[in-house]
C-alpha cells in the first residue's frame, strides 16, 4: 500500500475537512467562492497552457521559499 504524502502544511484531517466542505456546498457557494478567488487582492488568476504548468509550479515553489 503506498503511503499519501502531503505537501507542507497539510494532512490527512485538513484534506478531510477540505473534502467535506466541497462535497456539502451548494453549486452557487461553490461558484460564489470561485468567483472571490477573481477578487483577492495581491494575486492574479491567468489560463496557463497545460505544458506550462510544471515550469510555473517550480517558479512558485522557488518565490515561496525565498
């Protein structure tokens, strides 16, 4: 059986909560709260082309840890 590993930050009791707050939403909270993700301030939402998002993941990565 192959062991879950988590990124930091996370376990098994936060991937659960965040699994049963998906599964008892509404489909308009679930749109209502994918809409304010557009809003926040200090972030931008884009369409990245699927072979980008490796590199762009490692971009993050290395901005997170300086």
């Amino acid at each position: 059986m192959k062991q879950t590993v988590f990124p930091p930050g996370w376990d098994s009791n936060r991937v659960a909560k965040v699994l049963a707050h998906d599964e008892t939403q509404t489909e308009d909270e679930a749109l209502f709260e994918d809409e304010a993700a557009f809003e926040m301030d200090g972030q931008t939402m884009m369409e990245v082309p699927t072979v980008l998002v490796p590199a762009v993941r490692e971009l993050l990565a290395k901005h997170n840890a300086a």
